[in-house]
C-alpha cells in the first residue's frame, strides 16, 4: 500500500484552503505558502522514494507529547497515566526531528501534559522550518512577550484547547481557563498569527460545539484553523458514558461537513478524516505513530504499548518494526469503531499482538 497519493491530493486540496482563508492574496503570505507547498512536495517524494525502494512506509506525521507535565488537571485526560520523570533532553528531541526531516515526515503534532513548560521548546522549533509544528497548548503560557518570539515563525502553528463555551471548558478544565484561552487567542489574532483551536467531542458539548454559534465565535477570534476530535475514553478514570452514540457522531459529522461549506475556517475532524482518507485507522505509520515523553514510539496516543524508543532505535528501525508492520497490516484492528479509536476499542487484541512481539506498557 501507498498512501502517499492520497496525501498529496489532499495536502493540494488543503493548501487551496489556506490560500482562501489565510493569505488573503497578500504577496507575502502568497510567497510563504509556495515556499511551505515546495517543502511538503520534496518531502512526499523522500517518502515514496523510501517506499519504492526499501518498501518503508514513513507516515507525513509524528504525534510528539514532549513533556506530560501540565499546570491543569483535566478530567479524563490520556496523559495523567504517563510518568512524570525521566523526559527526553531537548536534544533527544532534536535528533528526532532531523531524522524526521531525512525521511520526508512533514507535520509534528506537539502536545502533552502542556508542551509550553518545556523552557526552550520554541528555540527548538525555530531550527527546523521544514517540519510545520502544530503546537497544542491550554493557553496559560501564551502572551504578549511569546507571541512576539513567534510571529516571524510560520511553521509553528498554536492550536488552544477549549471544550465548547465557558461553562463547558470551566467544568472539565478549571475555572477561568475559557477567560483565560480567548485572552491568549487576543494576543495570537492582534499579532497576525495564523492559530487555532481543538476541542474533544463528547455527549455533554456536542451539540454546542456543532453550533454555528461556536464555530462563528472561534473564526470571531481570530482561528483559521479547528480540530475536533472524539472523546476516547482511555484514562483510569474516564467516563465511557461521555462517547457519542453512533447517532450523534452521524449528526456531528454532518454539521462538520456542512461548516466546511459555510465558514471560512480550516476544520479536521479526528477520527473520520481518517477513515475517509485510508478507509482504516492510521496508527502505527499508516498516517502517524505518537512518540512519549520517554522517547517510546507507541501505534498512537491511546494505544499504550511499545516495542521501541527513539533513545536506543533509529526512527527508521522503528517503521521497520514487526509490531507495526503486524498492526499496519491487520485490516480487522484497524476498522472503524464505535468508540474513536480502533486499537483502544480492540485493547484486547492489541494486548495479545504486543505480548507477540515483546512490547511493554508505556505508562
């Protein structure tokens, strides 16, 4: 399987919509994203190139929780069940990106716990503008003095966390996190930053959140960008009773297909673009593969096992794997489920297949 041509007419298809929503046909922006569209075309080629000739599947994403420390305490949160210590140096880091780079990967997720307490983070990000870093953050560390250290970097893309309206985002998040988030969205929209929100879908804020009323408030603010993604239910002490009956996701994924006909915002939905696009899950290097704080490359951010770490292993050695060769392969693991994530809803399975292949819990 090839994937990459997929990719590519979808990463054509996406940067036509950057050029309506965020260059504005201004020169310099113009020139901006023809410089990024070079980028991702030479990068895509380093991929097929390595799938033609080693057959090595490189997905164009790494999923990177760069720290699982964090200054809030959300309810249901994936990370909380990760350890705190032994994190990967910043150069521990950056070896992971040029390999990254070598091989054609072109987009790093950063998230965490909260990736902005890694003192040195954004310094980092700066050496590398052929990947675009999409930066996860709560928001708290965002300000006038940040904003100005970043304004000149178009790779890195702030994306803030928010759960719906005020009283949504206060309730899972802590309260005056919502004042907090549209504050820091203030000084990203005054600086001319190209930024956006995420925001997890669940049965208590999904019909405010596919409402035009939010998505009109958070183009008001200034995002261009938005990610929903459906609630997993994969921490200790998640509420499985939050995931959205199949009914609700059918409605949900109706009123997202309709905002992208409507709004003037880039909008990704997590899973079904997935399942859209590659027809399965696309964990494991099929699309991306999350590396922890520990340097452990894991199928995805719910799927808590590993047979490597980016510490010891090669990145390329790690796309080699058996275990992700076996998950990349097994079409049943991979289906859609009901529950977002495939690997988390078939655990069990999962479990047998790392016991297989010697792979630890990561967390």
């Amino acid at each position: 399987m090839l994937p990459s041509k997929k990719y590519d007419a979808s990463l054509i298809q996406g940067m036509f919509r950057v050029l309506q929503i965020w260059t504005k046909f201004k020169p310099v922006r113009l020139a901006r994203l023809w410089k990024r569209y070079r980028i991702f075309k030479k990068a895509n080629r380093i991929r097929m190139k390595l799938f033609s000739s080693e057959s090595l599947t490189i997905p164009p994403v790494i999923i990177l929780s760069i720290t699982m420390k964090c200054n809030l305490s959300c309810a249901g949160c994936y990370s909380r069940d990760y350890s705190l210590k032994d994190e990967m140096s910043l150069g521990q880091v950056e070896s992971l990106f040029k390999q990254a780079e070598e091989m054609g990967i072109a987009f790093v997720v950063i998230t965490g716990g909260e990736p902005l307490l890694r003192k040195g983070l954004v310094d980092l990000l700066a050496r590398h503008p052929k990947l675009v870093f999409f930066l996860f953050t709560n928001g708290y560390h965002i300000n006038s003095t940040w904003v100005n250290n970043i304004k000149h970097l178009d790779h890195i893309i702030p994306i803030l966390s928010v759960e719906g309206d005020e009283r949504d985002t206060d309730e899972r998040r802590g309260k005056g996190v919502h004042r907090q988030v549209i504050m820091s969205m203030n000084h990203l929209k005054k600086a001319g930053i190209f930024f956006g929100f995420s925001v997890m879908i669940t049965r208590k804020n999904f019909r405010t959140i596919g409402d035009d009323a939010f998505i009109d408030t958070m183009i008001e603010q200034g995002c261009k960008i938005g990610y929903y993604v459906g609630y997993v239910p994969s921490a200790k002490d998640a509420d499985k009773k939050l995931v959205p009956t199949a009914q609700e996701q059918k409605w949900f994924r109706s009123r997202i297909n309709n905002f992208r006909g409507n709004k003037r915002i880039i909008l990704i939905h997590m899973p079904d673009d997935e399942y859209e696009l590659g027809g399965v899950c696309m964990a494991a290097g099929r699309g991306f593969v999350h590396v922890n704080a520990q340097g452990y490359v894991e199928p995805c951010p719910f799927a808590h096992l590993a047979t490597d770490s980016v510490r010891t292993t090669s990145l390329k050695e790690v796309f080699q794997s058996a275990f992700f060769k076996h998950i990349r392969e097994d079409s049943k693991l991979l289906a859609r489920p009901k529950m977002g994530c495939a690997l988390f809803e078939h655990k069990e399975e999962l479990a047998k297949i790392g016991t297989q292949f010697s792979a630890k819990p990561t967390d």
